[in-house]
C-alpha cells in the first residue's frame, strides 16, 4: 500500500510517498519512503501549488493517483489541500514522523521557516504537549534568513561563520525588524560576521528552548525542520537546552510529511 | 494533551494552557465557552476525533491585551475561565 504526506508549509510544500513493506518484527522499518519531494512554489494559489507538487512526485514515482490509497495533509496550508482525505495538525504529524525515524524520542523541537514549536510526545508518537509562538517570527528559520541577509551571507556561510566564534553577544531584540537593526550596529562596530552570526543563532536558539521548556525536557531529543540544515543553530540550541545529543534526521524537512503519511497508512490498516 | 496557546515576547510569557484530556469529558457542559467575556474559546475536533476546547485563532497573539480585563488590573480576583473549569483544565502562565 502506498500512502501520501502533504506538508504544506509557509514556505515550501513537501510531498512524500510512503510504501507499506510489512516487516513482521521490526515496527519502525515496516514503511519506507518511496519518494520524497520539495517545491518553493513561484504562486499563490496554494490549492494549485498542491497539485502540481503532488503530481510532480507521482509522475517522478512512476504512480497514478489511483495507486494511492490515502493522501494526508499537514502544516500552515493543510486545509488548502482539497484533494486531502484528511487534514492533522502539525504537532500531530510532526510527533508522529519523529518517532518514526528515531523510536526513543520523547522531545520534539520543529523549526520551521516562519514558527518553531516544541512537543512532548509518547511513545507512539501521540503528542502529549506542545507549545508554540502565535506572534513572532524571532524563533524560526525566516529570521535567521533576513540577519544573514543583513549580513550578506547565504544561509549556509551564515551557520559555518558562526561555529567560528566562541564570543557571546546578547542580543535584546525581541522581533526581526528590531533585531536587524541590532546587527546593523554590530556591523558598524566592526564586530566580526562570525560573532554576529553567533549571537542571532543563539537568540534563535533561546526562544526555541523558552517553547520547549514550557512542554519541558525529556530525553531524547529530536530537532526537525528546514533549520536541522543550519550547523550554527543546532550547535546553539544544543548548548541552550544543555544537552548531549539532538537527533537529527536525514530529511529533516519531510518529517512532517512523513508522518502524515504514516497516519494516513495507520488509519486504513 | 496539554495545548499552549499564545506567545512569549518582549514583555512576558503569555499562554494559556488547555489539559483536553480533561476537557474531553468536560461535566460542566463546557462553561468556558460563555464565562469567557470576550468568547476567546471555541470547541474543535482534534486529530484523534475527540471534541476539545481551544483558543480561537484571532486571539493567540493577542492574550497580553485580550485577557487583561479579567486579570487584577481589571478588578478580577478570579479568572472567570478558569473558575467555570470545573476540572482544572484551563491555567494561565501570568
């Protein structure tokens, strides 16, 4: 059985095919994403964006629509996904997916480009609690990408620049537009790009562990989302939440996705 | 499931935390729904088919601002929504 996860994000829409290999014994390994795929879409129309992701990843599956037996959607746009037989929220899916890839996660922090949110969750993957930030963009990916800009660098130089720096700079802006300003005075201080990296990271990383801490700490931990990508960020966020170890999924992104097509597969099982 | 509805920002943590497991079975007939003076609350069908309560979109970035006439500064003792959760569902992080 082939199920589908539909992660409409607010920045990028993910789609991923998941294959039923029933493997008696081995719970975890009994699905195997068949494909995976991510588009920035160039429109608005989301309900459009859907289904020309949707059939792009079908077709690179070599897959009809028919050889699906469920398509589940998740994220900001879920409900924009018509052709969706059911809709969850992204705690639900994101608990789900995490689990999935790693059996002992109890703590999921999911780091997107315009929210960031922590969940407990059982063992299951059945969110327990979760917390989020309705207001601000300050904790999520699109901030670190508008201070890299200011800074002039692309994402990636922006997370390796600041793994060169030891120095710890507080920064006291509460939202991006403030916070750019912020670093515009660092820069006219002359303080170095590395530095100044490292402190919007680690504010980042601050308001991502205030979220978490509401839900509270449980080993083990599980970073997913576009941010996983940021080595700086993980790095910071791994030193704010004061643990050893976060697990990082391969296809960090997709996690969601994932797990919208797990529970999609769980339903008609 | 515990929800956290709201914000933190540069003023203070502003949440309030739903307990559904308790709401589930809500024995008052969901009297958070007309306690709250501003109608903050509504009820929804979560992911696993069990009809909850939760905070209306429109207010969750607003909780500061929204919930202040029923906070001291307002007068209030008591939270009108948490006083009408018979079983505690309902709490406010300030």
């Amino acid at each position: 059985m082939i199920t589908a996860g539909i992660d409409m994000g607010s920045r990028t829409i993910k789609v991923v095919l998941l294959e039923d290999l029933k493997v008696e014994g081995a719970p975890q390994l009994n699905y195997a994403v068949r494909k995976a795929q991510i588009m920035f879409p160039g429109e608005l129309d989301q309900d459009q964006a859907a289904e020309r992701v949707y059939d792009d990843v079908l077709a690179a599956a070599g897959l009809k629509r028919e050889d699906v037996a469920a398509v589940y959607a998740t994220g900001a746009g879920r409900k924009q996904v018509k052709f969706a037989a059911d809709a969850v929220t992204e705690m639900t899916a994101g608990a789900r997916g995490a689990v999935f890839f790693f059996p002992s996660v109890r703590t999921v922090v999911d780091v997107g480009a315009e929210e960031g949110r922590g969940i407990k969750t059982d063992e299951a993957g059945k969110p327990t609690d979760f917390a989020g930030n309705e207001k601000c963009a300050a904790g999520a990916g699109s901030f670190a990408e508008a201070m890299s800009r200011a800074l002039q660098l692309s994402l990636q130089d922006f997370g390796e620049a600041s793994l060169k720096s030891d120095k710890t700079i507080p920064m006291n802006a509460q939202c991006t537009v403030f916070a750019e300003s912020e670093v515009v005075s660092l820069i006219h201080a002359s303080t170095p790009k590395e530095d100044i990296a490292k402190a919007v990271l680690d504010a980042v990383a601050s308001r991502v562990c205030a979220m978490v801490r509401r839900v509270g700490i449980e080993n083990d931990v599980a970073l997913i989302g576009g941010m996983v990508h940021n080595a700086g960020f993980v790095a910071s966020l791994k030193a704010a939440m004061g643990v050893d170890e976060l697990k990082l999924p391969e296809m960090p992104e997709y996690v969601s996705a994932v797990g919208c097509a797990l529970l999609a597969a769980e339903t008609r099982h | 499931m515990i929800a956290n509805y709201g914000y933190k920002d540069g003023s203070g943590e502003y949440y309030i935390s739903i307990d559904t497991d308790k709401c589930i079975e809500c024995p008052v007939g969901r009297a958070c729904l007309a306690a709250c003076p501003k109608a903050m609350f509504e009820t929804l069908v979560d992911d696993y088919d069990d009809e909850v309560v939760c905070i209306k979109a429109q207010f969750r970035k607003s909780l500061a601002y929204d919930c202040v006439q029923c906070k001291p500064a307002g007068g209030h003792t008591r939270l009108p929504c948490t006083d009408a959760c018979a079983p505690g569902a309902i709490r406010h992080s300030w």
